[in-house]
C-alpha cells in the first residue's frame, strides 16, 4: 500500500469512526432500545476510538424474532444462491481489507501487518471455502429391513440435511472479523439465520461486516449483529428460546455459563473454549528453530490466543541452550502500537486484560520462578506487556496450570518421553500442542497420547479451514472448519416410504 493510499485508508476510516454507529437488526440500522452506549478505547493509547449501542435482552428479543421470520424464506434459498451470496461477501471484504486491517488494529491493538496477511486475509479465505459447502449439503438413501412390513411392499428410505434454524453466534475479542467470518459463513451455507454478539471491547469490524452484508444482498434478517455487553445481551442471547444453536467461542468459565444456559432450552451448542497448549523440545530437535517457532507459538497476537503454546517443555540437556534463543527472540520483538509498521508485538485489548496479565507474572515471582527477560509493561501509554519467559516454575504453580492469554511462556524441563506425556496432558486443557523433533518414531508415538484437538510437528498454529479445530477436555466441545462445519448447522431428518 503507497503513502496515499494509505492516507485514504486512514481518512476513510477516521470519517466511519466518527459516524455514530448502530445495531443492524432485520436490514434496519437501530439504536439501542435503551439508549446505551458502549465507549470503545484504543488499546494502544487507552483513548476513546467509537461508540457503539449497548444492545440488551430486549434487542436480543427483536434480533432473534427477525431471525426467525428471515428462516422462513431463507432455508428455501437455492443453495448455489447462498454459495453466490458468500463469495460475494468474501469479495467485499477483499476490496476494503486494508480499511478493515486498520479497524481491527485500532480496536484489538494487534500489529497492521498481522491484521491485514492474517486476520483480513483468512476471513476471505474461509468465506470462499466455506461457502463451497452451501452446495454440496447431502442426504443418503437406505434399504431399511422392517420386520412388520411384507416383503412385497416396497420401502423407499433417505435422510435429508436440514437447516437447523436460528444461530447464536458469540465472539471473542482476539480476532474479532475472523470469528465471525468463522460462525456466520457456516450457518448461513446451510441455510440458517445468525444473530451475531461481538466483544464489546471489539465490536467494530463486525458492525463493517454487517454493512458489507447488507451492501451485497443478503436479505433482511438472515445476518443481525447487537453490540452489547456479555452479562447482559450475550447472556441473553444464550438463553434465548428462539435459537436452535449457540455457537460461542471463548474462555471455558464463560463456556460452562452458556452451555448451562443453553440446556435448558435443549439449544444446541458448539464451544471453543479455553487452552494451554504444550510445545515440546526434543533432544533432537534444532534448537534455534524450535526457539523461533516456540517465540510465534506465544508471542503472536500478544499471547491472545486460544492455542498460545504458553508451556514449554524441553529435554533437559537442550534447556539451558532453549531458554538463551528463546530469550534472543523475545527480546527482538519491537513492542509499539499496532499502527507502527515494524511493530511485532502490540497492546493487550483491554486495561483489565493487563492488569490480569501482570497479576499472572507476580505470581510467577512469589512462587520461586524467574523471569529470563520481559515480566513489565515496556511503555508509559497503553495496555502493554513485555514478551515475559519464565523458568524455575512448579508444575502446579498458576503460570502453568491457567490460561493466562498474554505474552507469557513457562520453560519446563523433562528427561523421558513418558514425563512429557504425563506433564503435556497434566491440565484441564486438551486444545493443541505442538512437537519439535525428525525423531519420526517419537514423534508418532506422542502424537496419540498427547490429550489435544489438534497436534501439529515443527510449527504451531498451523490452522486451514479444511482441517476440523476443537479442544478435548475442558477446551470445547464440537469442531469448527473442515466437514464439520455443515453437521453442527443442520439436522438430520430420516425418512421411510412404504409403497
């Protein structure tokens, strides 16, 4: 992007922002029934960026009824309609993804460049993948043996696919535009309506999202977006009776909340939740490598990933080697606010994200660890933590056991493969987990013990949409991408035909 455009971009975005912004209920762009706003800060400076309605139950009521009546008509859809509907979507998107680089770097704090060739650019993708699925929705047909049936009456036998209705997608705050192309596309390729519930510390590139929708066709109702708080409208969105589906992904507390929520109105649920994701060093393995790819693993998008390999465990010969090239990454990271083009490590989201954070890191202290290098916030201004590498911890110790979602990684020593397998499944969590190593025979013999949704050899994060994402344990329930993103959207209905 030249200097211009670049100050168009900014121009552009500067004029949206300072827009009042509203709720996008049934096609109509509306206030909050109360008159609420939520003030949306810039987690680089801590000012004030936009304000946004403080949707409540009562909006929720009026998005949910608007989805409703929106499935009537839109589960009729063609699916080669809805697949066009998508793409046109993906490619609106494409057009102004610098702008909506921009935003999302302004309201999450994450550096432009990760924003624009991550955040940006695999929310188009998974758009056009998932909106593939839209026609290739499939039943089967059976030959049922029915005892009570003569054998000269003919039995006719299939099941169908169907939409399973209205979708309730709540999102978390660590990459806002990609986790709601992630729930939207889905529901909405199999025919169903989505109320969508953003963070309210990052609501605004899904309020763009809404407008791109509404820019390229879809009808009213079938994609409605309230900004609101969690206790208020996404708690009452999860417990909504009109939703068929919740679709949540966040902490595993706030997880169990909504799953008890759901229940009581049988809705279904899929939750991807929580994680502690182990990095295992071999003793084969390339130590400068494993340290770069350990330095992604939990530093990338400031710690603020569900997957973050925020524990390491390293054969003890190669620890002291791991920690000296662990510690040269971190400190090569330049921390600056995401809008600063060399920044590679921006600003947690919020002040109580920091706070949080920081608190993690005392503990850290108080329980006999040391900091290698990082453990402040690096800057006068701004919801900042420094890339934080800490040894000498208890495998009980907080640091280890809880998700601390920031910049923080414990460095652990093992001797044989069966204490690394013991200490990777050793927490409530079962979401990734990385190994780096060419010692194939080991490699393979991990790779079923290790409790964990995904495994990935020599890198981390390693995500495509063709590939099903979810936790074990404690980190979710249900998977996201690959072939399950049609099955947790429709119902299977089963038919029989006596002739």
């Amino acid at each position: 992007m030249t200097n211009t455009d670049a100050t168009l971009t900014f121009d552009r975005l500067r004029h949206w922002l300072a827009t009042p912004r509203s709720m996008f209920i049934d096609g109509r762009w509306v206030d909050a029934s109360k008159g609420g706003v939520i003030e949306v800060t810039d987690p680089a400076s801590g000012e004030p960026l936009a304000q946004v309605p403080e949707g409540t139950s009562e909006d929720i009521d009026r998005a949910v009824g608007a989805a409703a009546q929106a499935f009537r008509a839109w589960r009729k859809v063609r699916p080669s309609r809805r697949e066009k509907l998508l793409l046109a979507l993906a490619d609106a998107l494409e057009a102004r993804a610098d702008e909506l680089a921009l935003l999302e770097t302004l309201d999450n704090g994450k550096p432009i460049t990760f924003s624009r060739h991550m955040d940006v650019a695999l929310s188009v993708d998974f758009l056009r993948y998932t909106a593939g699925w839209a026609t290739k929705i499939e039943g089967r047909t059976m030959t049922p043996s029915i005892p009570s049936v003569p054998d000269e009456r003919e039995l006719v036998a299939y099941t169908r696919r169907e939409p399973i209705g209205v979708v309730g997608a709540i999102i978390p705050w660590n990459f806002p535009l990609l986790m709601a192309a992630w729930k939207i596309a889905p529901a909405l390729a199999a025919g169903c309506t989505v109320v969508l519930k953003p963070a309210e510390d990052t609501p605004l590139s899904a309020l763009m999202l809404a407008e791109l929708a509404e820019q390229v066709g879809f009808p009213a109702g079938t994609l409605n977006v309230v900004t609101g708080y969690g206790h208020d409208a996404g708690a009452a969105l999860a417990a909504h009776p009109g939703l068929a589906k919740v679709a949540f992904t966040g902490s595993t507390p706030v997880g169990k909340l909504i799953a008890r929520s759901a229940v009581d109105n049988m809705t279904r649920t899929t939750l991807e939740l929580g994680g502690k994701s182990p990095v295992m060093v071999l003793k084969d393995a390339d130590i400068e490598a494993a340290a770069a790819g350990a330095s992604q693993a939990i530093f990338f998008n400031q710690g603020q990933v569900c997957t973050a390999g925020s524990r390491i465990y390293v054969h003890e010969e190669a620890h002291d080697a791991f920690v000296k090239a662990l510690t040269a990454q971190a400190e090569a990271l330049v921390l600056a606010p995401g809008t600063q083009s060399d920044a590679t490590l921006g600003p947690l989201v919020s002040a109580k994200q920091q706070s949080r954070v920081l608190d993690y890191i005392e503990s850290a202290r108080q329980q006999g660890g040391t900091i290698a290098t990082g453990g402040g916030t690096g800057r006068s201004s701004g919801f900042f933590v420094e890339p934080t590498v800490i040894t000498g911890l208890d495998q009980q110790s907080r640091c280890v056991q809880e998700e601390i979602f920031g910049p923080v990684v414990v460095v652990q020593t093992f001797r044989e493969l069966d204490e690394l397998i013991e200490l990777a499944n050793d927490t409530p969590y079962g979401l990734a987990a990385s190994i780096w190593s060419n010692d194939l025979a080991a490699v393979h013999r991990l790779i079923p013990e290790i409790d964990a949704g995904s495994v990935w050899v020599n890198g981390h994060n390693l995500l495509d949409p063709c590939m099903p994402f979810g936790g074990f344990k404690q980190s979710g329930i249900g998977r996201e991408m690959g072939d399950s993103l049609i099955e947790h959207y429709t119902e299977t209905k089963s038919v029989v035909m006596m002739l």
